[in-house]
C-alpha cells in the first residue's frame, strides 16, 4: 500500500510499505478517506519537532494523526462488532493508552505512563492507504448505511483537545475569556466557549477573516485595555511570545489553559502566579472527550466547514505543506488520501 512518508527535513514523499495486518481480535482495519495537517506536523515537516529532538522519533516518519475514515475489517471481538461494523465511518485518538498502568486504571487514559500516538511516535501515522487501530480508541462518526466520510470530520481530533480544556477549567458565567492564536484550535475554542454565557475574544497577531464570519470578535496585538482584564486565557497558538504574555493579560485569580505547544522553554513568573492566585492548567489531549467533539461537529456542520481551506490530492502531499506554511483565510489544510 502507498503511505506519505517524512523522508527528511523538508522533504515528503509518497512510498509504498507493506500492506497492514490486524494482530488481535480487537484491532481494526480502517481505509482511510481524510486527514488533516496541524502545526505538529509542520514541526516535523521542518525538523524543528520536540519528538525529533527527543529522539522519539525519527525520518522517514509516517505522520498523519487528524483523520476519518471507514471500517474496512471489523474486530473478531463480539463486543466491538456491534458497533464497528464494516462501513462505519469512524475517527480515532491520537493518544493510545495501555489501558493498564495506574493512571488508565484510575480513569484518567490521558495521563497513560505507557502512551503511544498515532503519527507522533511508536505508532504508525494515518497518512496512509489504511491504517490499523485498536478497537477501544475509536468512534463512530456516522454508522448509516449510506455514511460517507467529510474533510470536516477530522476537526474532531483537534476538537476533542479543547473540550479537555474545557473540561478541567472552572468556567463561570459572565467570564471574560481570551483565546490565544485564531488557528483551528482557536477557533474551535472560541466556538465552544461561545456556548456558555461567557465574553469571548481571539487574539492572533494575524488578521482572521474567517473568524469575523462565525461571529468571534478578534484583535491583533494587546494594549494597556488588555492588562489584567481576563478571568480565563485558552493559549492555542503554541506560541513561545503568546506563552510569555498570559500573565499580562490575566486577573489576579484567573486560569489559563495550556493547549498550545511552543517548540522551546518560555518564561514564567512564579512568584507572581503565587501571590496572584493564578492557575496554568496543562491538557494531555482529550482521550475521553471524542463522542462529544463528534456530536459538536455534527451539530455545527457549516462552521465546521468554514474552517477547512483546502483539500489536496494523496499525490500532492507536497503541496500541502507548501499551503500549510502561507498565510490561509481559512485555516485547516486536509490531505484526501482515497
């Protein structure tokens, strides 16, 4: 089968690997119809990666760990059959947790000692002709008989990290919250937290046009009105000056949610988080939250698609990373791979 393979710093390639092959009865064959890129996989595109520096990975890496596709094999487990029937549409975790350390045992598979991640490390990536997963991390988009996978369901992914967010901070109603960077993770936050009863801004020191038409008020640099004045920062730009600036912005007592990644060390001020009663909540991705980003795609389907810019050819994989590194109006890059 043919695979998208990062071959070496800025250098893609489509090869062809071994065909996949279920190894227990609860693995699952997926033919795989879309996958999106993020800035993770520029990272590694750019060999700029911690997983590279880190030496958890290495070129040629099959990357890929946005996507959607349909059940092609079926687990032989009676269980999984039920729902994981040939034809589904489904997505999966990027995060594979061993189900048995101490964490996954106490129901936080987020925080998994023995993780791996599907196109990061130690497990093979979705940007691929078919990809093999385990029963337990997938979830049915669509189970109709007549279901056909959509580039926007691989915002489900990125989706379920937010709602992780959400789910650990403390959010009340009348907050005035700042979202850090106007990317897709952004403007999924800015979405979701337009649910509540919140006042929601975006910072993004480029000019969105896309977030004006979801309705998401947005600036692009900071003043002295900005200083202090926010309840709660989600930071998902993975911006190493955005990390830096979170306590200009944030009230004594507020929160801010990590879910951003910048690629090197930033400066923070302990002493005054502790004397102002600050909270920097990190997000390990959000294993236990991909029903619910399902059911948020599936419910706000036009916005969804407002934020997909392009879909590339399997064979113009190149040129997907050429779009995902210009200025976009819109910002999710997907790869169609059948």
């Amino acid at each position: 089968m043919r695979a998208g393979m990062l071959t070496g710093v800025r250098s893609v390639e489509i090869l062809d690997i071994p065909n996949v092959e279920v190894q227990g009865s609860h693995e699952v064959v997926i033919r795989v119809s879309y996958v999106g890129l993020c800035g993770t996989d520029l990272e590694l595109y750019n060999g700029t990666s911690n997983y590279l520096r880190q030496g958890k990975t290495k070129y040629p890496h099959n990357f890929g760990h946005e996507w959607v596709g349909t059940v092609e094999t079926p687990p032989s487990g009676a269980a999984e059959r039920f729902y994981l029937h040939q034809g589904a549409i489904v997505t999966g975790s990027t995060m594979i947790p061993c189900l048995t350390c101490d964490a996954c045992r106490s129901g936080r598979r987020n925080l998994c000692r023995h993780v791996r991640e599907i196109g990061l490390y130690d497990y093979a990536g979705a940007v691929a002709e078919r990809i093999v997963v385990p029963a337990h991390v997938l979830t049915v988009v669509d189970g109709a008989v007549n279901a056909v996978p959509r580039p926007e369901h691989v915002l489900v992914e990125p989706l379920a990290t937010v709602l992780g967010g959400v789910a650990e901070a403390q959010i009340k109603p009348g907050d005035r919250v700042l979202v850090m960077g106007g990317g897709t993770i952004g403007s999924l936050a800015a979405l979701v937290l337009k649910q509540y009863s919140v006042d929601v801004e975006v910072l993004d020191p480029i000019h969105k046009p896309h977030l004006l038409g979801l309705g998401i008020q947005a600036f692009t640099d900071l003043n002295s009105n900005s200083f202090h004045t926010y309840d709660m920062v989600y930071e998902c730009s993975g911006s190493t000056s955005a990390t830096q600036n979170i306590q200009t912005v944030l009230k004594t007592g507020g929160a801010a949610v990590l879910i951003g990644v910048p690629p090197e060390d930033t400066r923070v001020n302990i002493s005054e988080l502790a004397l102002r009663g600050q909270r920097l909540i990190g997000v390990r991705h959000g294993v236990d939250q991909y029903p619910a980003a399902k059911r948020f795609i599936m419910k706000h389907q036009v916005e969804m698609q407002a934020l997909i810019d392009r879909v590339f050819k399997f064979d113009d994989v190149k040129g997907a990373f050429q779009r995902l590194e210009k200025e976009r109006n819109h910002p999710k890059v997907v790869i169609k791979i059948d």
